[in-house]
C-alpha cells in the first residue's frame, strides 16, 4: 500500500484516467473527489458487499399474444 499525505485541493493521479482530489479536510473527516472514467466502478467499500451483482432474468409465464391483440385497434 502507497501512503500519502496530501492537503486541501492537491491531487494524486491513478494511472492515466483517474484522479483523486482532496476537497475539504475537516476535522478528522476528509472528502475526496475521484474523477473517473465513466466505465470504471468507483464504490465505497462497504457498499461492494450490497452492490447487485450480474443481474439473472427468470422466466415468465408467457403471455398470450393472441388474446391481448384485440385490445389494440
């Protein structure tokens, strides 16, 4: 792990598309910016264990096609 100190508005590039920014420091807080691109996750940790995972259709009755057509016109 690669610590860092950083103050307010001074930032830290990740690779060649991200870019963390420190925004504010408040007493023991600190908020961050994180520009990314729009492809890439950016998720607090503790939010990954409640982020849906690849979503999984169940099949349904079928509906019956012929029956609902009369009520088009």
């Amino acid at each position: 792990m690669l610590v860092l100190s950083r103050k307010q508005n001074q930032r830290i590039r990740v690779g060649d598309s991200v870019v963390v920014t420190v925004v504010r420091v408040s007493g023991d807080k600190v908020r961050i910016g994180i520009e990314a691109p729009d492809s890439m996750r950016v998720l607090r940790e503790e939010l990954e264990e409640d982020a849906p995972g690849d979503v999984v259709l169940q099949p349904v009755a079928e509906l019956p096609i012929p029956g609902l057509l009369r009520f088009v016109g």
